[in-house]
C-alpha cells in the first residue's frame, strides 16, 4: 500500500513539475502567451463562433461591398453581409478540415514510420518504396481531379483526402527518429529483457518521440488550411459551405477587391485569419521546442 502512495505522489509530482516548466517557458517570452491565446481563441471561434449567429447571414442590399465602418469593422461583402461574421461563420469548416487532416497525417505517418523503423528488413523496404510512391504524386493536380467527382461539401471529406496526400514527409521524418532511437540503451534493454514489440513501440518509442510528433501535427494544422484554402479560391471546388478560401476567391475575382478599395476589407478578413492563425502555430511550436529539449531552456 505504502509503495503504491509513494508511486502516486511521484507522479503527482512529475505532473506539477512539468506545468511549472511549462509555465516558466511561456512566461519567458511573451510572444508565446499570445500565440496560446490565439490558439484557444481559433478554437473558441471554431466551435462556439457559429452560434452567435444565424445559419442565414442576413444581406443587406444597399450596403454592397461597403467599406469598413462603426458597425461593419471590415466592411461588407458582394450580398451586403458582413465581413468579420463570415469570418467567424466560416472558421469552423476549415479548421475542421485542418484538424482531421493533421490528425491523419500524423496517426499514418507515425504508424507507418515508427514500425518501419524499428521492424527493418523486408518491411522497411516495402514501407518505405510505398512511402517514396506516394510522395512521388502530385498532390494539386489529384486534387483538380476528384474535385470533378467529389463536391467535398464535409469538412470531415476535406480533411480525410488531404490526409491521405500527406502522411508521406512524417512517415519519413518518424522513420529517421526511430532508427537514431532503437540504439538507444533502454531500447536495447527492453529488447533483452525479451519485451514484445507492441509494448517497446507503444511503451518506449512513442513516448520519447511524442514531442515532435504533437509539433508536427500542429504544423500539419496549416498545411490543410493552406491546402483547402488554395483550393477554394482556385475555384475547383464548389462553393457548398462559406469558408475563407471562397472568401477570398469572391473578394478577389466577383467584387474586385484588388481594384476597388471599398471592397478591400473582403480580402483582408480571411487573410488576416490565415495568417494569426499561422502565426499562432509558430509560437505554440517554438515553446513546444523549448519544453520538451531541455537543451534549447536559457538559464
């Protein structure tokens, strides 16, 4: 009884430990905070933003393309709808797509890498060739075609083809991470002790390298947004929910947001979500570097 309290405590222990440490490092640059903030505020946007406000946006037809105001902060688009409620409304399609697609990328990709790396031989080879195939594919030209085929109106459908075009970098990248680990001592150890493979891959490996595959997932968060935002405002796929990618194809190419200044906030909207979106990431990710390599901590 007494072994397992003690046991209890050291983990709690360990649990306050790393918050602290987590909390020194967001506090030493406070650029960090603000991309943390920006985070939890996409997120909040993502999940609770539509609420607030009708399924239908209501138009206003005298206020067409109209430039910013007290009561439209960036203005209106072609229909007289406000820019910040599109914004708002159409955050939830494409970070839900950036989301599903990040998640399968890394769930593939690590899967793929972490077993091919440590099992070697004849299935690192077979692995690794699928691997080089699918990279070998051009992702925007397979795109074009199933946009023929698919309308893509999910978000989930979205994110589930930009996830399979993805997986190949992370597969590769987990790959050379386990074979630099599987030397390791306490690998080689696990595998004296005759440990099976399911539990030196589950119990050793992937928590020794679940630091950088939460980074590179939230990387992989803006390669699908910049992939379906690419692909909207192309105008391949059809416009059957409002996201910033179509946004930014009607601003740009039906309300001549280039040309004509009223319309100028139209184009700002979406763009200036991409990118606090973007910028967010990189300061989550440049924390996240610094809590799980102790190296790169300054004293």
């Amino acid at each position: 009884m007494s072994v397992l309290l003690e046991s209890s405590s050291t983990s709690a222990a360990m649990r306050r430990n790393f918050w602290a440490g987590v909390w020194r490092v967001m506090k030493r640059k406070p650029s960090r905070m603000v991309g943390a903030v920006l985070v939890l505020g996409f997120v909040f946007m993502g999940v609770f933003g539509p609420m607030f406000y009708p399924a239908q946006l209501p138009l206003d037809p005298t206020r067409i393309t109209a430039p910013p105001s007290w009561e439209h902060w960036l203005g209106t688009d072609d229909q007289g709808r406000d820019v910040i409620a599109l914004v708002v409304t159409g955050s939830r399609y494409v970070l839900l797509a950036a989301l599903v697609t990040a998640v399968i990328t890394v769930v593939v990709g690590t899967g793929i890498g972490l077993f091919s790396g440590f099992k070697r031989g004849r299935w690192d080879n077979v692995l690794m060739r699928l691997t080089d195939m699918k990279l070998t594919i051009p992702g925007l030209p397979l795109l074009l075609v199933l946009s023929t085929v698919w309308k893509f109106s999910s978000a989930i459908q979205m994110g589930l083809v930009l996830g399979l075009l993805g997986w190949g970098g992370v597969a590769r990248a987990v790959r050379s991470q386990t074979l630099s680990l599987r030397e390791r001592g306490f690998i080689e150890a696990a595998r004296g002790l005759g440990l099976p493979t399911r539990h030196i891959v589950g119990k050793e490996l992937l928590p020794s390298m679940a630091p950088y595959i939460a980074m590179n997932m939230l990387i992989a968060v803006t390669g699908g947004v910049y992939a379906q935002v690419g692909l909207f405002f192309l105008g391949v796929l059809p416009y059957e929910s409002n996201n910033w990618g179509q946004m930014l194809n009607t601003a740009v190419f039906r309300s001549g947001a280039l040309q004509v200044p009223s319309a100028l906030g139209f184009l700002i909207g979406p763009l200036l979500a991409i990118l606090l979106l973007t910028l967010a990431i990189v300061l989550v990710v440049d924390a996240m570097d610094e809590i799980f390599n102790p190296r790169l901590r300054e004293e």
